[in-house]
C-alpha cells in the first residue's frame, strides 16, 4: 500500500495517529486508544473511522508483518485524505485509515534527558493530540541526540514543562509524584492515566501540576511513560544525576 | 507517483514545502524560492535537494498537469524520506522530493478575516519555515471558514500578530505601512519581501513590527500577501469594515 501525493496527511499534517504496543497479535488497552483517536478526530473536526476498521487494519499489519506473536510497536494512522484547495478541506472530508507494525524490543541502554529549546504550542489544540503534524517533538528529539542524550524534556510556550518528546513526564520531590497537567499541552497519556489511577490506588496520589522547569531542576527522580515502553527512569536531567524512584520497579511490575 | 507508507514526512510532518506561482511554465521568483527551501532544510537538519533536480520536478509536474500555459500553483514537497524509528532520522537522512502542480485561477469575492484562536508557536524555529508540519495553519483556517469569514489572522504564543493562515500580512495605520517582523514566528514570505523593497523605493519604508492584535483593530486598511495571488485587500476583520489602501492598485501593479 501506498499514499497518492494529495493526501493532507503527507501535504499538511492533517491527520492523527495512536502507537499502541501488541503482545501476541493483540492490542494493549486498545479501548483506551480508539477513544482518544475519536476525541482527536472531534478536536480537528475530522470524521472518526469505525472501530471495526481500524481492528481489521490493525490485525492485518500485525500478520504482514509476521508479528502476531512477540511484542510489537503498532501505530495507526488516519489522515484527511485527499483533496481540497490548500488549507481547506474538501466536503465531505474522506479520511484515510492505514495501520504499520515493527519489532518493539525493551529499550536498552540508560536514558539521559536534556531540557529541549523547542516547545509546545500552548496556543493550540493539537499539542494535545498525536497529530501528523509531530516536527516539534521531531526537533526536539534531535536536540536530545545531538547534545549527546536521548530524549528531549519540552517545555510549553508559556514556560511550563510539559512533556518529553514521545512520552509523558512524571518527577518525585520530596517524596511526592507530580506530572504535568493536561492543559499544559500534553497529551493524554494512556501509560500516564494507568499510572495515576495506580498511585491513587496506593494511597499516594499524584499531583498533576503546572510548574516551570525548576520543578523538575529540583526532583529526586523523573521517569517517562509511554505505551510501548511503559515506565522508563532516567539517569540524567541535563547532565544532573538522577536516583531511581524506589517504586518505580512495584510501579512497573503493575503496568505489566 | 505516490510515497510508501514509512514516509517521514506522512507519519510526523518530518519536510518541507514550497508553493510558487509558475505563468505559461515559468516559475516566479525560482531563486528566491529555493533559497528559501535550503534555509529550511539548514534549519530543520535535512540535507538540501540539488537545485537541477527541484527545477526538473516542477517542469515535469507542470507538463503533467497540463500547465505549461497559463497561471498555475507549483508546490514543491521535500519530506525526509523513510526510515528511522519513531522520532529519530535514520543516518544517513534520504529526502524524497515531489512537486504537484495545479491550475490557479485568481481568487475571487471579498476576503472577510477574522482572528483565530489557534496561534503559532514561538518557540519553535518550524513556525518561521513552511514545514509539512502545518495543521495549526489548517486549523485557524477551518476557524475562519465555520464563522463564515474566509482567512484566518494568526497571533503567535505571545499574543503578538504574525500572519494569516495562508498569507503574510501588512497593514496601515495613521498612513504607515506595517507588518509583523520575521521575529514574530513569520514565514520570511517572498512576496512580503518584494512589498517591503517596493515600500522603501517609494520612499515610505513599511515597518516591521512586534505588535499584539489592538494595533490591528486600529487600522484602516489591512491586506495579505503570497505567492499565488500577489497582494489582496481584506473588506473586514472580525466583523469591521476596512477601506482599501489607496496605494494598493499602484502595489499590486508593480507586483507583476
């Protein structure tokens, strides 16, 4: 399969996506994942695909990718489609569903962040979102790597940190989790929900919070959370070691 | 022709674009276009296509089209090819160009703006640079056209007036001529530059300003420039009628 060179998807990053991790040819909290592509697609103002679509496109790329056993990283994408004279979309808007799989080995090595130049557009709604549109996180990262680390810590355009660049951000200072809030431009995590709902479980809530970086300049430990690698520690923050959160392996061991 | 599935600039917005007016087959200002296309690739870590080959493209994409005569919209699209995983580039980075054209007949009816709420960021270096990133842009247009206006102004993150959403923007107050400094989070528009050396030959340099949206509540005359339709005059912004600049024929003329 292939895309015609007028999808808007391609043209303008005019679409969505979900990376979701499989196990055995079966999605992870894929109920979770349909949702908030559908609250993406309500937010841009695109028509949401059919669930029974995007299952099928899903377990199709799994098998064409000999993946249906093992871990694999599954990412749907749903894009405008074609048409329309520039910026507008046509009418009726045709969006277009395609869904790829890959290996998605446990990530190796330690994770140095560094706090990134590039920010999040607090200024729209598509920072909430896994739009096509992901340069920012892309230079972001890339800011990261050159700079010797491995992922990028984002702030917001109003100076708040936000997120990292393909994961969500929590801290602990002074014994306390925090985590960016939503409305601090950040996407609505599904690893990120699973863990607030564990921590309140335990008794220890989580404050979600927002906070300029000498939050985070301040904490004990900072980890990222993401669907394919769940909760991650990292070593460093801008070159400031960091002690892993004595509960983050009880944290994992409860993410699954 | 159409592009794989793994395509960079489809799944993370990870290119650039141009779009240039091309008249009986011959694209205008060639070579202040392509400058501008290696400035974004310096500016994004994407090497730079040869100038021979985005020349041939854009021949082909016009013969194609059936345009070698008349007025035609030629666009230019340099993604950052396949391959990586997830945000990071693979090493070597191997961009794929295309270019697409298609017929562009002058716009017609009034320009009724209005100002967005979506804003460009700031605090990225993408939101100076026409990068296949552009769903805030579609989303301020969408703005426009639901409230029945037909472009969107857009404020950048620190509530100061950048550009619309397809277009840059001058306006005139108390007689002068202004227009967001590039500073702002401005695409460094081809045609904005040809206005402001017509400006300074005229002796009436505009000035290039950092300004939040009062100052263009304050104008009397406010109108867009881009490639394809050269200067236009807006009728209203946000419901406000506005007159036409009276040296907006003499603008347009020396436009070509």
């Amino acid at each position: 399969m292939s895309l015609p060179l007028s999808d808007r998807g391609l043209l303008l990053g005019d679409g969505l996506f979900e990376t979701l991790l499989a196990v055995d040819g079966v999605p992870v909290d894929w109920t979770e994942h349909m949702a908030r592509l559908v609250l993406g697609c309500a937010a841009l103002g695109l028509p949401a695909p059919a669930e029974a679509d995007v299952r099928g496109a899903a377990q199709a790329a799994l098998s064409t990718a000999g993946l249906d056993t093992g871990r694999a990283a599954l990412r749907i994408t749903w894009t405008a489609g074609s048409g329309g004279r520039g910026l507008d979309r046509p009418e009726p808007c045709a969006p277009v569903l395609f869904a790829t799989a890959a290996p998605s080995p446990a990530p190796a090595g330690p994770l140095r962040l560094i706090t990134a130049a590039t920010q999040r557009n607090a200024g729209s709604i598509a920072s909430r979102h896994k739009t096509l549109s992901y340069l920012d996180n892309v230079l972001a990262r890339r800011e990261a790597i050159l700079a010797g680390a491995d992922e990028a810590v984002m702030l917001n355009t109003d100076g708040q940190v936000a997120c990292a660049a393909a994961a969500n951000l929590f801290w602990v200072a002074g014994g306390r989790l925090e985590t960016p809030s939503v409305d601090c431009g950040v996407l609505a995590g599904i690893t990120r929900a699973k863990v607030l709902a564990w921590a309140k479980a335990a008794g220890a809530p989580a404050a979600e919070v927002a906070v300029g970086p000498d939050a985070l300049a301040k904490a004990e430990a900072v980890f990222i959370t993401n669907s394919l690698t769940g909760a991650r520690s990292a070593q460093s923050l801008d070159g400031r070691p960091l002690a892993e959160w004595p509960l983050l392996a009880k944290l994992s061991a409860a993410l699954g």
